[in-house]
C-alpha cells in the first residue's frame, strides 16, 4: 500500500551526508558510521549503572551473562530499526502513524512519552549526581545545567549533523576509557568473568537475583532508541534504489552492531569492577552510584579512581540526555506531525523530562530521602 509523502523527521538534517561512490568499503563504512553510537549510548546510561553495581556487589559476576542475553536483544531490535529507516523512508513514529488506527496511534504515543521521560529522568539524575560528587554542586541545579544540551544540540546541528556524531563518541570513549582504567584498577579475575557469561539455572531460582537480572534487562532495552535509531539512519543520502538500500542497510546494520558491541562492554566492566571491588571484600549491599563512588578509592588503594568513575558517570548522563532530546522530538513529530520551530520542539521535549525530575528531587529533599538512581 503507498502511502503518502510526509515531511521527515528532523528535516533539519535528513540526508544531509553524502555517501562516497566509491566501491572500497572502508570510505562507506565511515560514511556509514555515527548513528549507532547515537543509539549505544541509551543502553549504557546512568540507569544501567545502578542496577549493574547492585547485581555485581551481591552476586559477583554471574549476572554478566544476563547482560549479554540483553545485548544481543538490542542488537537485533536495532538491526530491525535500520531496515524500516531505510525500507520505507519512515521513522517508527511515523509508521504507528500510518499503520494503525487513530486512537490506537494516539495511545502509542502518550505511553511513548512516559516511557522517554522515565528514563530520560534517570539519564538527568546520572549527570546531576556527577556534578555534585565531582563539584558538590545541588542536585537542582545540576539538573538545569544538563538541560542545556538543548543549546548544545541546536549549535552542533546548526554546523551538521556529524558534530552531533562526533560528541557522542567522544563521550562514549571517555566512558570507555574510564572503565578501562577501573578494570585495570580492581584486577579482576579473568576466569571468573568468563564464567559469568555462561547461563546459569540459579539466576532463575533465586528470587533476589531474578529481580536483579529483571532489573538489568529492563535498563539495558531501551524503548526511545529504536524510534530515534530508525529516524537517523536517514541522515544519509543514500540512492532510492534497491541495491543501494540493501547497502545502506547492510552498513547501518554492521554500524549499530559495533556501537552496541562498546555498550556490552561498558556494561559489563561496571558489574565486573562492582564484582572485584565490592562482592569479593564483603561489600556486597552497595546498590547506590554515590555509595559505589566513595568506596572506589579506599578498597582499591588509587586515589583517583572515585574521580575517574565520577567523569565516566557525567560522560554517560549527558550523552544519553543528548539523544534523549532527539529521540522526544522524533516521536512528537512522527506522532502528532507537529511543525514547530527546531528551538521551540528541542525545548518543549526537554521541559517534559526536567519537570518532572525538579518536582521528584524537591519532594525527596523536603523528605530528607535520599536519592536513588535506578530505573
């Protein structure tokens, strides 16, 4: 069935990179590359973290293969986002909208809303909770602060959509270098780890830990990316026709799977880091970022490891918020159809996750709670 043409999904910036002619693979590939770093960074945001430190302290590395099933779960839903993008030139937003009843595409998109402001909400706790263990700057204002990717997001596309690329995997490498450093740090054992990858009976016996890998798989799949990842694949200009569709889908595809790759990894070096430092020394109930952050140095002898963490955390928080932002602007465009000014639709999608995690902060301050990050 044909359907009509609509005006894509950050028009700002679709099709905006050329694709070279040439036949080697190498200049394609990186042509190809950027979208899928995009999208890693919604499975290893501040939310992961939480629930990774929980089931690496208690459990030591035997989660690890629950990460991994997660992942692989990923890569094969983002897979399946490359080839709606590039099959029907229509973002998933924009296909609920074509496909499916008025009504039934209506609700899709308020459970899509609350779904990105949840985790939206812990992507803005992770960078707030950065600042003030790095800075001891309030939780308040360090979630005004990270709201200014709005700003951030709007001067980068204003130059192209590749500097909106290029900041995200540097945030992303920051994020993996950090954890490198950890592992290095907490000298973890290598058997055990492989170990841990292996699935196990007991993780489905054992109640408290069934809640954990629960838990992790539901902080690893993230709903939002595969509405974003289907609208950015689009940022390249490739030929409508089918054999270079078929290419545009075979390199976004192997894209994403390397992104997501870096993710498993980062995951899995925050359980194993919690594992050797915490699980293995008798500390096996830290479950809090904060707590994680100030047990780092004294149990692994180097001072700069909490600090290290802390970036690392920061580096996270605000590259997930980044394509958060995008991610919310995609779906009340495909959604609604919506033609509002790029400033104007960047800032109503960031009001609707800051709001609702000033009035949380505030109401657990009032109750002296303490704030914990876990989604």
């Amino acid at each position: 069935m044909t359907r009509p043409e609509k005006r894509p999904s950050l028009p700002e910036v679709h099709r905006s990179i050329k694709i070279p002619n040439s036949k080697s693979f190498w200049p394609k590939m990186l042509a190809y590359a950027g979208p899928g770093y995009l999208v890693s960074v919604g499975y290893m945001d501040p939310g992961n973290w939480a629930t990774d430190i929980a089931g690496g302290s208690k459990f030591g590395y035997t989660l690890l293969t629950v990460i991994l099933l997660s992942n692989l779960m990923a890569i094969l839903l983002q897979s399946l986002c490359v080839r709606l993008g590039v099959a029907t030139g229509r973002d998933l937003a924009q296909a609920c909208r074509d496909y499916f009843n008025p009504r039934v595409s209506f609700c899709l998109w308020v459970l899509c809303e609350i779904a990105i402001a949840a985790c939206d909400l812990a992507e803005l706790l992770g960078s707030a909770i950065a600042l003030q263990l790095l800075f001891g700057i309030p939780l308040l204002w360090g979630v005004c602060i990270t709201a200014l990717d709005v700003l951030v997001l709007l001067f980068l596309q204003s130059k192209g959509f590749r500097y909106t690329e290029a900041l995200v995997i540097m945030l992303v490498a920051t994020v993996g270098i950090c954890f490198t450093a950890e592992i290095l740090f907490s000298r973890p054992d290598m058997g055990g780890i492989l170990l841990g990858y292996l699935p196990k009976k007991e993780i489905l016996q054992n109640p408290e830990m069934l809640y954990i890998a629960i838990g992790i798989l539901g902080a690893t799949v993230m709903p939002h990316n595969l509405y974003l990842h289907s609208s950015i694949v689009q940022t390249r200009d490739w030929q409508p026709n089918t054999e270079k569709k078929w290419e545009a889908i075979k390199f976004g595809t192997i894209d994403s799977t390397f992104a997501l790759s870096l993710a498993l990894f980062i995951n899995s070096a925050i359980l194993i880091v919690s594992a050797a430092t915490f699980h293995f020394s008798g500390n096996q109930n830290v479950a809090e970022i904060q707590e994680a952050y100030k047990l780092l140095s004294p149990l692994l002898g180097v001072s700069a490891a909490s600090a290290i963490f802390g970036i690392a955390l920061l580096a996270s928080g605000q590259s997930s918020t980044l394509t958060a932002t995008l991610a919310g602007q995609i779906v009340m465009e495909g959604f609604l159809q919506f033609r509002l000014p790029s400033w104007l639709r960047r800032l109503v999608t960031r009001l609707l996750a800051i709001i609702p995690a000033l009035i949380t902060i505030r109401g657990l301050q009032e109750n002296k709670i303490p704030v914990i990050l876990e989604e």
